[in-house]
C-alpha cells in the first residue's frame, strides 16, 4: 500500500475523518495505533509475509519493558546492562534478517580468494519492510531514557504509536522519541491552516515522487541493469537522471509522510533541505537525510569519540561512522564502498578547511559568489559520482559504468524522449532556486485564495496526468 | 539547531501580508484556500468526464483513431466493398493492406478498399467489442478478415493477455456487460468507469498525454501507435532490424511467452469461444461477410504447438467455421523463419508476402463477388 496509491487514499481519508470526529484524546491515539498496525500488515501482506508484523510488535513490547526498567533501576551496571540487551536486541534482528545471507556470502567469496570452496547456501529469510528505521529509533528512545534526557514512557499505547505510526514507520524520517511522545500526550485540535500546510507538503512529495522520480526510473533502471548495452551518452543521461530520482523518490516520500502527520496534528523533523545547494560535503550531509545523519552523528559518531580527539581518531570516527551508514543502506558492497567514499570526503574536507583557516585569502575567495558556485558544483559533481556505487547492482557494474563514462563507448540510446528530461530537470532547477529564495514565502501569502486554490487544483491535475503507468515502489523500503 | 526548534522552524506557516495579522485571519484564508481548491478540483474533474464521454477518443484513442481514418477513408474512395482486417500486433504489422487492397481490385475489377484495424495485445475478446462498436457506429464492412491468435484462444491465456494490456477504461458504458461475459471482472470494469468519470485525470491520462504532449512519455505507453501507420492504417517491422541476435532474442522471448500456454493440456478457453461466435453473429446479422485467418507462424513458433493442441484448436476451428458456413485461411505455412523477427511478427518483406497471397485466397475474393446481401 504505497503512498501514491489509491488504496493508501482511502485508507486515510477514512482514517483522517474517523479521527478528527472522535473528541477523545485516549480514543485517538488507540485508533491512531489500530490504523498504522492495520498500514503495516497490509504491506507486509503485499511486499512478504503478514507475519512479519509480529516481528516489529514483538521488539517494541520489549523495548517498552526495558525502557521502563530502565526508569525504575538506579544500579549504573545494571542500567548498562538493560541498555545493552536493548540494542544487542534490535542490532541482533537487524543484523539476522538483513545481513545474515550477506555475512555468509562475504565469508564464502574471501573463503574462494584463497582457494578454499565453502558451499554456504542461502537462508530464505523475509526482511520486514522498514526494519532498518524502526529499529534506529527504538535504540534512540532506550539510549536516552538510560541518558535519564527522557523519562520511560508509561503508556504501552503511546509508545507503541511512536513504532508503529504509519506516516514514518517505513521509510522515515527516522523520529526522535523526546520530539514525538510530547505530542502525542498534546491535545490537538482541527485546524485549516494546518489542513492547507500538510495538503500542500503532500502535492509536492507526490509531484517529487511520481512526475520526478518515477519517470527518470524508466531511463534509470534499463541502463543501471544492463550498463554494458548502453552508449556513453546514455550513461551519463543515467547518472544524473539518478541522482535526481533518488532525490525525488526520498524527499518525496518524506514530504509526503510529514503531510501526512500533519494532516493528523503531528509534526515530524523535515529530512531534506536542498541538498543538492550544498557548499561541502558536511554541509550535504546537514541537508540529505538529516534524521538519518542526526542520528549517525548523536548515537554512533559522538560515542565513538567524535571530533574530540587526534585527527586521526576523528578520521577513524568518520570512517567508521560512514561505512556502517553505508551498509544501514543495504546489504551489499557497493553500499559500504558508498559509505566509505563519503567518509573520506569529509575527512578530506575537514583537513581542506583547515589549510583555508590559515590562508584568510583563500577563504575569502570561497565566500564570494563564484567561489560559493563553483563549491556547490564540485560538491554536487562529487556526491553524484557517488551514487553510482550506491545504484549499482555490483561491483563489477560499478566498474562497467565508470569506464563507460570516462570513455567513448557506443550501445543503445536512453529509453526515454529527451524533450521530457530537459522539461524535469528546468522544472527542478527552477524549484530549487524558488524553494532557496526565502522571497517565495512572503509571496504566496500575498497570493489570492482563489488564484492560489487554482494553482493547487493545476498542480494536482499535473500529477495525476504525468505520473508514469505503473507505481514503483519507494527506494528507500527496501531498507 | 536543536531538533525541537527545527520542528517548529520548519512547520510554522508562512507569514500572512504584515506582521502581527491574526492567526483568525489567516485560518480563514487557509479554510478559502481549501474550500476553492476542492471546488475547482471537482469542477476539472467533471470538465475531463464530460469531455471523454462527449470526445470518445479521449478514451480509446486507439480505436477512435483508425475509426476517423477508416470513414475518411470510405468518403474520399466510395469503394465498392470494404474489408476490414482486425486482429493483434500480428495483423497491425502483418497485413498491408495497400497491397492487399490492389490483390483484391485486380481481382475483382472495382475499387475495393482494404483498412487494417489491427490492434496491439488483441484476441477474440476485444476484436469481438471493437466490431460490435464499429456496427454501433454506423461503419458496415462488406467483409471482416478476422485473425484467430490461437495461443489466445486458451484457457490458461484467460487471465493474461487481453486482460492483461487492454485497460477496462477503454470500454464504453454500454460495452461493459459484453466485456464482463468475455471474462473481466465485473468489479474491476466498474472501478475503472467509476474512475474515468470521478478522476479522468489519472484513469485517462495515457490518453490524453498521448495526445496532447505525446512528447513527455514514452513511446510504449503513450497510445498514439495507431496514428503512426500509413494510410491504411499498417505498420512493418524494417527488415534491417532482424540481426541474428535480435531474431534470437525475439524467439526466446516468444518462447517463454507462449511455451506453457501451448502444451498438451490445452483447451480451449469459453470466453474466446464465444468471443469468436459473437463476432459471427454479429457478421451474420449485418450480412458482413467474414473470413477466419490464421495469420504466418515461423517454423520455431509452429514447434511450441504439442500435437495436442494443434488438434484442439483445428477441431474447435473447422467445427465453428463448418456450423457457420465461414470460410478459414490458414495462412501459418506461408512464410520461413527468415521473414519473422521473433517467430510469429512479420518483417516488412514477409508482410508484403503473405498480404499478396491474401489477395490471391479464393475464399476472400468469392466474398466480394457474392451478391449484397441487403
């Protein structure tokens, strides 16, 4: 039950009215969890097993109980303890259904390299869909109530909705638990403004999802499943074309989760904030997935040690930081080598803005406007090379498209009118220049209700008319 | 910034004109804003319905296409007999029907006009509703050349193919009765009328992108194929794409698309069955003549058929077309493997081939020659 999807429309405008009807808190939030446990099954049902829904329930139980004993137990050792089995909990889940047949993979391919043959076979394991962002917010929420930054939760209902609520329960953004249990104690009350806030955040999330990314998946996919059939051009149409459906796909999708939340009186911390405009690599990674990096930042990096240390331990730190985020992706890699790329990038960025603190020359050449631009578009150049590993089915691929890109090679042409791409990428571009103008904002309040209402009417007709036949699945479920 | 104050950083709505104007002000503003948007977004809904029941080729453009182009047809000629050819991909790039039309008049000594009605993923069922539309319509051939794609006359084809690729939304009203005897689920053809008439602009968008910005899709969904024919409503498949690892490649596509449904457990499905005894009905009615055609099959294509279901379908055939008293072309021996592209789509040479010898088939020139049945 995809977002985009009928199914999905009906399934919330049932559940919208049913709850705005109810004048009971309590009610609310016991149906707003009968909803989102219904949401889960369903897709579960669809994308694997229903019974996978059991999985989910059963490790949020136990978090609620270890959470509690956590509030009530004053011994240091034993909190420790209690936080451990919490995380060696969830990390064990994780690890067993996502990694599990990537670890036996791993093991029998370096077992070859040396001339020894393990036959490991595969376990014919279901992954539950979301499992990767569930899991990193459960581990927030017991890492915190053991750093005493929040109580335990009392109401099994109330912590159960932080889990299982629909809106951000698949694919983010990853939700803190201090931010998201005050509110779901908070009174709410219907309110048009937020009606019209929540409805506009999900136009643009369908718009970024389905005339976007959907469309460039149809020149994406061919040439990413067979990149050796595919010419130079062809390939690097691909690459780009990617970099923007990744990019649309997710910031899609989250916009459409914080409309929706929003549409039910809750607000979720936005994940994207043009982070394509990006200066350097660490202002991208304030800007990408900005839940995801929080987290990386607050509960692996910072543990680790941080920027505390030597240079070399902050190195370290961010290798390892980044390489595990990698693999958070998938379980494959090209999704580590991903991550490691990005790690050396910032390692590489941190020792450049330390040469320019001692060169105030070169700093100031920087803060100019072409020194901004052209930082943007080395920043941009980089982060989109590096979505090809991340794409990519293998390593070997990788290599494949890489030679492609540097080299002339002749194959088939891309898949798709390049009069529609060219009519994407200005539509984007001139979003991103619109959405960086903080002018648009006092703009649109200026805007008639009637013009603007038309304007919505027109935009909601384009995506319906432009969205491609069949709905792909979000990129970001699989994880 | 700290997450508590970026979650309201973010999620304050935007400033209404000067500072300071009261939050009232700009609930009521946002309940207009709403309030409009819905009323205009029905109104455009409604606009589109009324538009696609009043236009039908917003619909079904690849119907409506031809249909144009076969009555223009018809005016500028005045032919003395017309014969229409319906059938899947396979008639849409296997008969040329410029050629077949100058067989005809030569043998027949009047004008004659042929028009390809061929339509991609089509079998009985949807042959069997286009020419109940065309009657509908007003458009009478003198003779129907119907293909039989007997791989879609079987029962494990029902709920592939046709159902498949051919959108419910396509059917008008009064089709979906016919429709749903021919095997689509009545639910599903209800959703989608209901759909194309609250929500054209998503149930009706291939259509109509396809034919006011044909440019911003692509081409195998964009449902304007049948106005890049030629003037009698043909296509071909240039020879100069047959290379061997093309031709491979299509042979084992075609394999793996009808292998399973060809084997010796094969019957013949009810619903084309009488898909394909209401087309003659309807023929028989109208005092259309019609002709049953078994278009060219490559010597891999032919090599799918288990005996057993060679058999089925040639019993099932000679027994409908015997109680009719319709003639059968088998036309499957007329071409080698060198003139397909993947076993059963003729290249242009192979169209131009088995048209010619269409036109020299006694059967369908005995039909032109009968006597007006009115």
């Amino acid at each position: 039950m995809l977002f985009c999807s009928l199914r999905f429309v009906q399934f919330f405008a049932i559940v919208a009215t049913v709850y705005w009807l109810m004048p009971w808190r309590h009610a609310r939030v016991y149906m707003l969890l009968g909803a989102s446990f219904w949401f889960y099954r369903e897709l579960c049902r669809e994308l694997a097993d229903v019974r996978l829904v059991w999985i989910v329930l059963g490790t949020a139980v136990l978090d609620y109980w270890l959470g509690r004993l956590l509030d009530v137990w004053s011994a240091r050792r034993g909190r420790l303890a209690v936080l451990l089995v919490s995380i060696a909990v969830n990390l064990g889940v994780l690890g067993y259904l996502k990694y599990a047949n990537f670890f036996l993979n791993t093991v029998a391919q370096s077992a070859d390299l040396f001339g020894l043959h393990i036959h490991v076979g595969t376990l014919r394991i279901l992954v539950p869909v979301g499992i990767s962002f569930y899991t990193f917010e459960a581990i927030n929420y017991t890492v915190d109530v053991y750093r005493r930054r929040l109580p335990a939760e009392r109401n099994l209902a109330n912590f159960l909705l932080f889990i299982l609520f629909f809106p951000h329960l698949v694919a983010g953004p990853i939700v803190r638990a201090r931010d998201f249990l005050a509110q779901v104690q908070r009174p709410k009350r219907w309110s048009w403004l937020r009606c019209q806030h929540g409805g506009a955040l999900i136009l643009r999330g369908a718009f970024l999802k389905l005339v976007v990314a959907d469309r460039l998946a149809l020149l994406v996919d061919p040439v990413f499943g067979e990149p050796s059939a595919f010419s130079t051009g062809a390939t690097w149409l691909a690459v780009a074309a990617y970099a923007l459906q990744i990019y649309g796909d997710f910031s899609g999708y989250s916009a459409m989760a914080l409309g929706t939340a929003h549409l039910l009186g809750y607000k979720l911390a936005p994940n994207f904030n043009l982070p394509y405009l990006a200066v350097n690599i660490s202002d991208f990674w304030r800007r990408w997935h900005m839940s995801l990096s929080r987290w990386l930042r607050d509960y692996l990096f910072i543990p680790l040690g941080g920027s505390t240390g030597s240079n070399w331990l902050t190195a370290r730190n961010l290798l390892i930081t980044m390489a595990l985020g990698g693999l958070w992706h998938g379980a494959s890699w090209t999704f580590v080598l991903w991550g490691v790329a990005h790690g050396t990038l910032l390692i590489a960025h941190r020792s450049f803005r330390s040469w320019c603190a001692a060169r105030p020359r070169v700093t100031a050449a920087l803060a100019t406007w072409l020194g901004t631009n052209l930082a943007r578009v080395a920043t941009c150049g980089c982060v989109v090379a590096l979505w090809i590993p991340f794409r990519a089915r293998t390593l070997t691929d990788t290599t494949t498209i890489l030679q492609r890109l540097l080299a002339f090679a002749p194959g088939q042409r891309a898949d798709l009118p390049e009069v529609s791409l060219l009519v994407l990428f200005a539509a984007l571009a001139v979003g991103h220049v619109v959405a960086f103008r903080a002018r648009w904002q006092r703009s649109w309040s200026r805007v008639p209700a009637p013009v603007l209402a038309a304007a919505f009417a027109v935009a909601v007709n384009a995506v319906l008319l432009l969205a491609p036949p069949a709905g792909k699945t979000f990129i970001y479920f699989q994880f | 910034m700290k997450t508590t104050a970026l979650l309201t950083a973010h999620h304050q709505p935007p400033p209404i004109g000067k500072p300071g104007r009261p939050r009232a002000a700009r609930r009521g503003r946002a309940r207009r804003v709403i309030l409009w948007f819905m009323a205009l977004f029905v109104a455009s809904q409604a606009t589109l319905a009324l538009l696609s029941t009043v236009r039908p080729e917003l619909r079904d453009p690849q119907f409506y296409d031809k249909f144009d182009a076969l009555n223009q047809l018809r005016m500028e000629k005045r032919p003395t007999q017309c014969v229409v050819a319906f059938g899947s991909s396979r008639t849409f790039y296997g008969i040329d029907a410029l050629r077949l039309e100058q067989r005809l008049e030569f043998k027949h000594s009047e004008p004659v006009l042929v028009y390809n009605f061929g339509q991609f993923s089509a079998g009985p069922r949807l042959n069997s509703l286009y020419l109940h539309r065309l009657v509908a319509h007003e458009c009478r051939p003198d003779v129907v050349l119907l293909e039989v794609l007997p791989p879609l006359l079987a029962q494990k084809a029902e709920n592939g193919y046709e159902r498949h690729f051919v959108a419910p939304r396509r059917f008008l009203r009064e089709e979906l009765q016919r429709a749903a005897r021919y095997g689509w689920p009545h639910a599903e053809l209800e959703t989608e009328w209901l759909g194309t008439v609250l929500a054209p602009a998503a149930y009706l968008r291939l259509p109509l992108g396809g034919r006011f910005a044909p440019w911003l899709f692509p081409p195998n969904v964009r449902e304007d194929g049948c106005r890049r024919t030629d003037v009698r409503g043909s296509s071909w498949i240039d020879n100069g794409r047959a290379s061997p690892t093309a031709r491979a490649e299509g042979v084992a596509r075609t394999r793996s698309e009808y292998a399973a449904i060809l084997g010796p457990d094969f019957q013949i499905s009810s619903t084309a069955r009488l898909a394909l005894a209401d087309s003659i009905e309807l023929c028989r009615r109208e005092g259309i003549g019609v002709v049953l055609y078994l278009p060219p099959e490559a010597p891999s294509f032919q090599a799918l058929y288990a005996p057993e279901a060679s058999q089925a379908i040639m019993v099932f055939l000679h027994e409908l077309c015997g109680r009719n008293g319709v003639a059968l072309v088998d036309g499957r021996n007329w071409l080698g493997e060198e003139e397909f592209i993947d076993g059963h789509h003729p290249l242009r040479t192979g169209a131009r081939l088995a048209s010619e010898r269409l036109g020299t088939n006694v059967s369908l020139v005995q039909w032109l020659r009968r006597p007006d049945p009115k």
